[in-house]
C-alpha cells in the first residue's frame, strides 16, 4: 500500500500516518479492497479540535483583506495543482465517471474567490439612529470551530461550499469526509497548505466520529450533507448543544412535462435530471409527471435517450457507474420490485446488467404507471430509476409534484411562460428549474423546505450561516441621558391620577 493510501489524517499543513482503527476501502466497480482508511479516536479527536480553536483565534483577528488573500491564494492552488490522482481515487471509491469527479475538483476554487469578495463586502450594517448623538450599527463575527459532515456524491465539492464560507467568516473548519471517499478526501486536502498553520483538519471516521465533533465543547457550528434521517439526529444533536447547523437532506425532486414542452429537450434533461451520477444526486428527478397529451411521445424519446447510455466503472466510458455499496442497491431493487409488484410497467431497466457480475451496478430504470401509493413516490431512492405518472393537466401536476414530505428541487420543461412563472412560485421547493435542471449558482442559496433541509448554503445566506451578529451602542460623546435611573418626580403618578407623559 503505497503513501497516498495510507491510513491518516490531515491537519494543515502536515498529513499524520496514525495507528488507528481501520477499515478496508473497496472499488463499488469489483468489489474488491485497495487500500485503508482510518476511524479516528475519541482522544485524539479532542486534541485536533483545540489544536484548530488555537489556530482559528489568530485567523479570525486578520483583517478582511488579508483573509481575501489567503482564500484567492488557494483557489489559486487548487488550479495550479493536478487533480487527475484525486479525481480516480474518487473514481475508486465510490464509482463516479471519471469526467464528472475531475469536472468537481475544478469546480471548487470559484467558490472561494466568491466568499473571499464577500466577505470583504458585507461586514456588518450602520443604523438609522434611535437616539441623537449615537452611532448604532452591527458587526459580523464568526462562530469558531465549524464542523462538516460530508456525502460520498459529491465528497470535494459540498466540503468547499461550507468551508469557504466559514472561512470567509473567521472561522477553523474541521472535515469529517464520506466514509465511502475518505481517500479522495485526504488527497484534496494538500491545497489547504497555503494557510495558516492548523487552521483545517480532515478527520476520517464513521457517525459515531461525526457524533463526538457535534458533541465537543470546542465546536461551534455544524455542516451536514446526507439523508433525511441522519440529517434530523445531525439537527437535534447540534440543537442540544444550542450549536447553529445548515443541513441539506436529501429530497424527491418531481419534474413537469407540460403539454408545451419541446418533447426532444425534455427527453434529454430528464436523462440527466434522473441518471446523472446513477441517480446518487440529492437532486436527482426522481418523480415525473407528464401531461397526458404528450405522455406516450416524451415515454418513447426518453427511453430512447437512456437506451444510449453505457454502464461502466468510473475509470471506463461510461455515464452510468455503479451504485456506492450493496445496499445502496438493494434498497434500489426493493423499490422498483414494489411498484411493479404495484402494476407499474417497466419501459426500460429495472435489473443488474447482462455480465456485471462483480460491483453494484444497476441499469437506468423507467417505470410508467406509477401511484403515490407506491413506496418509489414516498422514498428517495437515490438511484438510476424515473418513476413517471400520466396527469391531466398542469394544476394536477403541481398539484402531486407538491405532494410530497420531500422539498429539495423541483423542476418543468414548458414553453409557456404562464407556467414558468406559476411553477416558480407554487413549486414547494427550495430550489425550482424551468427547462434546465439541476444547475446551481454560487452566488444564490442553496437548501431545501420542509424535510429536506434547514437553512442555505451558497449566496450571501451561505456566509451568514457561519457568522453571528453582535450589536454595537457608541455614544462619542458621553452624557446623562433623561431617561436614565433615577427618574425625575414628575414620571409618577400623583394625587389626583396626573402622570408624565
């Protein structure tokens, strides 16, 4: 096993070989172990975090400007550096094509140039004045040390949209990767040697890891990716702690095909809308409700579409990999044996392919005739499977698409601008696509309502998320204010019931 493999941990700058608890890393493509990853230890978890706390009290204490710099610096690094090792251990570990995990490393340095700016821009708000002679205004300050607890889909990225943030803010960050992509992780990490001395830590475990950093004295403030159930524990452990937390939980994102859909293109997005990354997307189309008039044309271009796409592990070409673990398909074969159990058809999938015999790969599945009895149109499925229902209209669509504890992304492929305008503000979602789904934005927030999620990531919320406001009184000039104790005579009440008004 060679060094990149090693079990370890990073706190800038250095990485640490550690005698620890590990476990086996194995290729979701083969089945088969290729190398190791550590689980750290309660003790020396303690030891990282104030480690981190001490190095944070002089970062927080830098000016903007300077903050700025050190984050234009690594977003520097991170173009300047070869990701090509890191994108195939991600390729490795959990099955992403490989064009998708280099496509996500050099994705990251944009969004800390976007934070550095920002916060240079907005640090805090002068007051219209309650009182003559007072400056009244409010100051951001961070929170401490930040905790992010991260997916296996999208191990690198969702890490940067968090940390800039709260780095941007003042704050430490401690990572605590996917267990599924902890190597891939630790490779990315190297780019974090440009700042201050301890000032991030990478630290590989499992939940009970991400437990104990949640639980620390010496956390301030949580960050998590992951399932709704995980994300509610995250939640309510952060809120025991009275510790401020940004969670995006997953969802069951539903897509319209209006009757003015162009059917070619619609056909196209929900190809990526339900298949990008096998469906291992927190905002992967997972429910499409299709407008009776043009049902049967867009079933047949769909199908058609996906009949073109080539399974492979993440190293082949190939835009369908693997599921992450065997469960992860299980829970896939489970769904889709119920729904047709339930009388929904299979147009296309729905079985491991012909001659995949090792890995946990899965073929991209349409099923029509689906019910919101049916268990696929309660759960996320987080696979390659689109579970399509015929309505009558678009107000019926909205309708069953809103229908759902899930509030992620929603998504319509029309050509009426009606619509649009009527989907953007009926769709109960944190995030609504009109004609190209998917897509994000750094400088718009990104989160869910309702089960999916609490608060936002990405924009100017993304930045508050990781700081705090205090209130600042400055009276320049200090006098005895009228209303200060003891108060005048003629403030009370008197014989007679006369009072100052």
């Amino acid at each position: 096993m060679n060094e990149t493999l090693s079990a370890r941990y990073y706190l800038a700058p250095d990485f640490v070989c550690y005698d620890a608890v590990t476990q086996p890393v194995s290729n979701p493509a083969t089945e088969e172990a290729f190398a190791e990853r550590a689980v750290m230890q309660p003790r020396d978890i303690e030891a990282i975090v104030a480690e981190v706390g001490v190095a944070q009290a002089g970062w927080c204490r830098l000016d903007a400007k300077s903050r700025a710099a050190y984050l234009h610096r690594l977003a520097s690094r991170i173009e300047e550096t070869d990701m090509t090792e890191c994108a195939v251990l991600m390729s490795r570990e959990m099955g992403k094509p490989y064009p998708e995990a280099i496509g996500e490393v050099a994705n990251c340095a944009p969004i800390f140039r976007y934070y550095a700016e920002m916060a240079r821009d907005d640090a805090g708000k002068v007051a219209g004045s309650t009182q003559a002679g007072s400056l009244q205004f409010s100051r951001y300050e961070p929170y401490g040390v930040s905790v992010h607890i991260m997916p296996f889909n999208f191990p690198i990225l969702l890490a940067c949209w968090t940390v800039a943030a709260s780095l941007a803010a003042g704050n430490g960050c401690i990572i605590k990767p996917a267990e599924a992509t902890t190597l891939s992780t630790l490779k990315f990490m190297s780019v974090f040697d440009v700042l201050p001395k301890g000032l991030v830590a990478c630290l590989p475990g499992d939940a009970a890891t991400g437990a104990l950093l949640i639980e620390c004295e010496n956390t301030h403030a949580v960050a998590f990716t992951g399932s709704v159930a995980a994300g509610r524990k995250v939640a309510a452990a952060a809120a025991g702690r009275m510790k401020p937390s940004v969670i995006e939980a997953g969802g069951s994102d539903p897509m319209i095909i209006s009757a003015s859909a162009p059917i070619e293109v619609a056909a196209a997005g929900a190809v990526t809308g339900a298949f990008h990354l096998s469906g291992q997307v927190c905002t992967s189309t997972e429910r499409i409700y299709v407008v009776d008039e043009v049902h049967d044309r867009f079933v047949r271009a769909f199908a058609d579409a996906t009949s073109r796409l080539r399974i492979g592990s993440g190293l082949e070409k190939s835009e369908i990999g693997p599921l992450v673990s065997q469960a992860a398909r299980q829970k896939v074969e489970r769904l889709v044996a119920d729904a047709i159990a339930r009388g929904a058809e299979c147009v296309c999938g729905g079985r491991v392919p012909a001659g995949r015999t090792r890995g946990w790969f899965f073929e991209p599945t349409i099923l029509t005739g689906c019910r919101p009895d049916m268990d696929i149109m309660k759960e996320e499925v987080f696979g390659p499977v689109a579970a399509i229902v015929r309505v009558p209209d678009f107000e019926t669509a909205v309708a069953m698409a809103n229908d759902s504890p899930f509030g992620l992304g929603a998504s319509i492929f029309t050509t009426d601008l009606a619509e649009a305008h009527e989907a953007a503000e009926r769709l109960q979602a944190g995030m609504v696509w009109i004609n190209n789904p998917m897509i994000d934005n750094d400088a718009l927030p990104f989160g869910g309502w309702k089960s999916s999620g609490l608060g936002r990531e990405l924009g100017r919320q993304g930045l508050d998320a990781f700081r705090r406001s205090k209130m600042v009184i400055l009276d320049h000039k200090p006098v005895v204010q009228d209303w200060w104790y003891p108060y005048p005579d003629d403030w009370f009440l008197e014989t007679g019931g006369r009072k100052h008004v």
